[in-house]
C-alpha cells in the first residue's frame, strides 16, 4: 500500500489530492494547484478558433506569446525542452515532488486555502487563460467554463480518502468481546476483520470458508466504501446526471448532451454495460502488468543473489590473488638467497686466491731479504781466496732468485671486481606485464536467426557471443554437416562473425552450428540450425571461367563469342548429385554453325570444341544433324538439326549416372552418356555465328522418370 502512496499525490504542491479534476492528457491535478498555474494569454495570440478546438501552446513558452506554437487537439501535445528560440523570462519552480510549475500571473489564494473556497471569493478567472500540465508538459487554452470544463476524478478522490482512513486508524479485530487485538486479516466475502485467534476460532480454513479470500487488514479497508458512492453529474449540464457513455469521445454523457449537445449524432452505449466492459478491460490488463511485477520481484531476488556472489567471489578472488603475489614473492626470496649464494661464493674465492698470493709473495721475499743481507755481509769480507771460493755459487743464486721474480709473479691473480651482473631487465618487464589472463573458455554462441539465410545453393550463417559474455574470443568454428543427416565437418574457422558457404546440395536440408575458442580452450557448440537450400538449381554463365573472346549480357544468361573458332564458357554452379535440367534457346543461328552442349570438369580446355579433350561430354550439333562427343570421340549421329529460336535441353541426372540431350522438347538421340560420377559444370562452346540466352529452374521433362539411388539434392 506504501507503493500506491505516489500515485495519490498531486504533481504540483506534493499533498494528498483535493478535488482533483482530470486534464485532457489523462492526469490530474488539484482543483486549487489547476488555478495557481495558470497563466493569461494576449487577445491576438489566442484566436477563439484555438479555444474552441482546444489548442495548446507548446512547452513552457506560453510567456513569448509571439513565438507560441499552436497545437491541434488531435496533436499530442508534447514538446522538448530545449527545442525554442527564446526561454520564458519567469523563473520556475519546483514543486515537493520535484516537477517544475511556473508561478501564477494571476491572484493566489494562501497557501491555507488549498480547498476550493465559496464562489466569489476568489477572483474569476481571466479570459484566455492557458494551463500546462505538469507532468506531460502539454498545454491546453481554457474555454469560457475554464476550470469547469474539466472533469472531476470522484474515483480518485473516494481512493484517497479511504486510504487516509486506513492510515490515520489502526484495525481491531471486531470479534474480540474484550479488549480488541489488532487485525491480521480481513475476510473479503465476510467483510470482517480477525486477529489470529480470533480467525481460528470463527474462520476455520475449512469447508465452504476454505474459498473466502483473505487480505492484509489494510488491503481490505482500502476495498471497503467509507461513504456512499456520489452520483457525478455532467460537466455541460450541472444539473443532469451521467447516464449514457460516448464511444467517439470516450467519455460519459448525460441525456441533455444526446439531445441537444455535440454528442447527439455520436455512438453511445449504455453506462453501466461499458462500466463493467471497462472493468474486465483493467483487469486483463492488470493481469499482464502482475505478471510482469512478478517478474521483476524474481529479477530483483536474482539480482540480490548476483550482488552476494558478487561478494563472496569478490573475497575469494582477492585471496587467490594475494597467495599467487605471495607465492611469486616467495620465488623471488628463495632466488635472491641463491643469487646472495654465489656473491658469497666468489667473494671467498677472490679473498682465497689473493691471501694465497700474499702468502707465497711474504715467503718469497723473506727469502730474497735473507740473501740480500747475506750477500751483503759477504761482500764485507777482506779475504779475497774466501770470498772467490763463494762468489759464483752467489751470484748464480742471485740471479736465479731475481729470475724467479719474473714477470706474473709481482701481478694480482685475482681482481677486486665482481663480474656478475644481475639481469633483472627481463623480470621487471614481466612483473610489469603481470595481468590477469582469461581462465575460462567462452560461452556458446548466439546464431542470429534474422541474419542466416539461404540463396540458391549457398547459405549465410551469422552469429554473435552472449550479451552479458566479458570472456576473451579468439575466434569461431562453423560446422555443418553433409546435407544427408552425416557427421558435421569444419567449413569455417576465424575471427569473423558471419560466414558464406558456397558449394552446397540443391534440395538439401543442412544443419549447422557453431562454437567459440580462446587460449583455454574450445567452449560448448550453439543451438543447431537447420536450413534447406534451393530445390531447384538456379545459375548463370560464369564470366571467371570463360575464354577471353566470350562476350555475356543479359546478367550473364545471353553468350556470344567474338572469335570465328568455338570458345568455351560454363555455369557458375556445379553439381555431383540430384537430377537437374536446364535449356538454352538459340538467338542468331548464322552460316551454319555447330556449337556445342553438355557438361565439364574445372580444367576443361577452352580454346577447342566442348569434348574435344577427356574433360567435357557433349553434343555438338548443325542445321541437320548431331553427334555425341568426349575426348574427341564422335559418336551416335542422329538426324535433326537447329535453328534460330531452336531450344536445346540438357538433363543430367546423377542417380542413374546419364546425361540426355533434347531439341524443341524431344530427346536427340539416345542416352548420351553413361557412369557419370564426380563433379560437374553445365558448359557450352560456340563461336561468332552463334548467340544462346540460358534458362534454369525448370522442372524435369514429363517424359522422363528420376532413378531411385539418390533423388535429392546437387553440390557446388
């Protein structure tokens, strides 16, 4: 009932509706809230054409009465908020509920007078008033009943004072002897109000009570009537009450209106059959809107249930994301301790290697010193035998002592720098680069039906990932199958999301479906689509497969050659099974030419006669005969030659493996060919005395019965 609350309340002041009355746009406004916003018009602005139509002025420029746009009453009224060339000089208001209403020109009441007072005591209202309703905007100039001509809302008006009741009083129970309880429910078919031992006691939920309807208390006092119903009177006629209802207006109507108003030639029907016609109208349509609140409250408790997944995922992630940091942090110390390792190993190494050197380098010139010093002494002797008997073992040593302090010997074997030099370039860029990465594979793919189609022998598939899907795409694998209920096969894999297959059976159905890949993996495949291609084979020459001197128009169905010696072009379809028929008429027949008819492989040759070599069969024919041909072999001459405006058939047929020739609608010759297998290209040869227009689609020969082996179907 808290919700209803808004709907009761008046745009403009915010209260609760007093006499509220209904405006032409269908909202309502108070009586009193109608007089305050309403706003004179200059006399050369408002034409009594306009009044009596109704016109209004557009949004809010009512003030700038010489840029005024006048509506007409089938007009809805509406304008934009920045769409005028000049803004109204009075500054609005805004009002408790936050809509903007622009201060009265005219005399106000106090704001204590919000109820209508006495007739008289507030000043009449001015000619040429205008009104703008201040929710829609829509803006109405009032005619010579001004506010009077506009209904009052009795309904709302009997709403908003039951709701006042309910909510000014509490409910008692009213089966209590002592002491009434507060109500809990209200019986509707009853009509009384139970508190709970009460409802137990006198409305058991059982036997004939078990369908009563049971509401909450303030529910059903709302239901109830608080006063007698008022009989509403008519707008035009005060003193008649309204009996009848205008189906061309859509409003009620009293019977002086039928008489003598502008209702008389309207359709009307009687009041009470459209009151309860209206009624079921509501409540059909209030039974869809339930629906849709049900909905919405299911959507709300989704959405609640989101926001806590939201939360507890949202804990759970940042946990794993500080273990890995910190599990990278701790790869990290445990490197930095085998790093610090070897620093401390060749420190101690080059400490080693260096007091070795000093050691042997401190032992070395002890004895150097000892020698000198001995020489020295020595060489203080006065005898000369003595000394002569020790100098040359002396100076041998002293030289041999000063040789074994050669070169490298007074040089470091190890320097002081460490040459180690830590690369952590690489490291700090992937810290940098240290981003999360997409663990799950995507959602399946949303074909969107709209956009597949079919043409021909080829389909069209076009697909999108879900709406709400954030996970990282790679690309999409289209699959299909072999259009006769086999395995599916790859036809498409990349980025795109839409994808042409050529080459498909005619008269095939064909399913096909879809899936997306990322680095984690291959996600699910999406709902399977099943088309159907062309039952019949429609086509053209092929202007890519034709020789240089092979001249199309017509939108490639008309062939003519520039060139006395035959060329070759081809359909720009090809077929492997299915039985399919096609005709060419010839245009220009001069001299007596013989082109020919019938079917290719890709490589055919096209600078010779069509079956010239092994890869064409088919029948070359003149003004009096024919032959069958392939890989230069003639055979089956048979009489009967063309002309202008002659039709040549071609009917292949691969469920019997033949191909069947016909002039003017009768066959030529027997059976042409026999064993045809693989695929093949309707073509023909001709040269410039010769011009053919192509006809496909048509249906097989009524002579002529298909074979049983394979009755559907051809490939591109």
């Amino acid at each position: 009932m808290d919700e209803m609350e808004e709907e009761l309340k008046c745009p403009v002041c915010g209260s609760f509706f007093r006499e509220p009355i209904i405006l032409p746009c269908s909202h309502n406004i108070c009586l009193a809230c109608a007089r305050n916003i309403l706003v004179q018009t200059p006399d050369a602005e408002s034409p009594q054409s306009s009044r009596a139509s109704g016109s209004g002025v557009s949004d809010y420029d009512y003030l700038d009465l010489d840029k005024m746009s006048l509506y007409s009453e089938a007009d809805s009224g509406y304008g934009s908020y920045g769409g005028f060339v000049s803004a109204p000089t009075t500054p609005c208001q805004k009002s408790p509920n936050g809509v903007r209403v622009f201060p009265p020109t005219v005399p106000q009441p106090p704001p204590q007078q919000h109820l209508l007072p006495q007739p008289g005591s507030l000043p009449p209202i001015p000619r040429n008033s205008c009104i703008t309703c201040p929710q829609c905007h829509r803006s109405l100039i009032l005619d010579d009943r001004g506010l009077r001509g506009f209904p009052k809302n009795r309904v709302l008006e009997g709403v908003v004072d039951r709701y006042q009741q309910s909510k000014a009083a509490a409910l008692k129970c009213q089966l209590c002897e002592k002491s009434p309880k507060e109500a809990t429910v209200m019986c509707e078919q009853c009509d009384v109000f139970y508190c709970d031992p009460c409802r137990l006691r006198c409305h058991p939920p059982r036997g004939p009570l078990a369908k009563h309807r049971l509401v909450p208390p303030a529910q059903g006092r709302i239901s109830r009537r608080a006063s007698p119903r008022k009989i509403s009177t008519c707008t035009e006629h005060e003193l008649e009450n309204l009996s009848m209802y205008c189906v061309q207006c859509k409003m009620p109507v009293c019977y002086q209106c039928l008489e003598e108003g502008k209702h008389g030639t309207h359709e009307v029907k009687a009041l009470g059959a459209m009151w309860k016609l209206h009624k079921g109208q509501l409540s059909q349509a209030l039974n869809g809107l339930s629906d849709r609140a049900t909905e919405a409250k299911e959507f709300l408790v989704q959405l609640r249930n989101m926001v806590q997944h939201i939360q507890e995922n949202g804990v759970e992630f940042e946990a794993c994301l500080v273990a890995q940091c910190d599990a990278l942090i701790d790869a990290l110390n445990r490197r930095k301790a085998q790093l610090l390792a070897r620093v401390n190993k060749e420190h101690e190494h080059k400490l080693k290697v260096v007091r070795d050197q000093i050691s042997h380098c401190t032992v070395k010139l002890r004895q150097t010193t000892g020698l000198m010093e001995y020489c020295l002494e020595v060489i203080k002797e006065n005898d000369p035998s003595g000394f002569l008997q020790i100098s040359d073992a002396l100076i041998r040593r002293v030289l041999m002592t000063e040789g074994q302090w050669g070169k490298g010997t007074l040089t470091p074997r190890m320097t002081s720098d460490f040459d180690l030099t830590l690369d952590s370039g690489p490291l700090l860029q992937t810290i940098h680069q240290l981003d999360f990465v997409q663990m799950k594979v995507p959602a399946a793919p949303m074909l969107q039906l709209e956009e597949c189609c079919t043409q021909n022998n080829s389909a069209t598939l076009s697909w999108k990932q879900p709406p709400l899907s954030t996970i990282a795409v790679d690309g999409y694998i289209l699959e299909l199958d072999d259009g006769n209920m086999g395995p599916f096969r790859e036809v498409y894999v990349g980025t795109e999301t839409i994808c042409t297959v050529d080459g498909l059976h005619f008269n095939s159905t064909y399913k096909s479906r879809v899936k997306a890949f990322n680095a984690s993996g291959v996600g699910q495949y999406s709902k399977t689509l099943i088309m159907q291609t062309s039952e019949i084979a429609w086509f053209t020459f092929d202007p890519a497969s034709a020789h240089p001197d092979i001249v199309l128009s017509n939108d490639n169905l008309t062939v003519s050659c520039n060139s006395y010696d035959d060329r070759v072009v081809m359909g720009n379809s090809a077929f492997s099974r299915g039985v399919h028929y096609w005709e060419m008429t010839i245009d220009r027949y001069d001299n007596h030419p013989d082109p020919a008819f019938g079917i290719a492989r890709a490589d055919v040759l096209k600078d010779v006669m069509l079956g010239k070599d092994d890869k064409a069969w088919a029948m070359y024919v003149d003004n009096n005969r024919s032959w069958f041909m392939h890989n230069n072999s003639h055979t089956n001459r048979t009489d009967g030659g063309i002309g202008k405006g002659a039709t040549i058939g071609v009917l292949l047929d691969f469920s019997r493996g033949i191909l069947i020739f016909l002039i003017n609608d009768e066959q030529q010759g027997p059976v042409a060919f026999e064993s045809l297998e693989g695929v093949y290209y309707p073509a023909i040869s001709l040269n410039r005395n010769v011009q053919v227009t192509l006809h496909t689609g048509l249906p097989i020969p009524d002579f002529y019965t298909p074979g049983e082996a394979d009755p559907t179907g051809s490939v591109c």
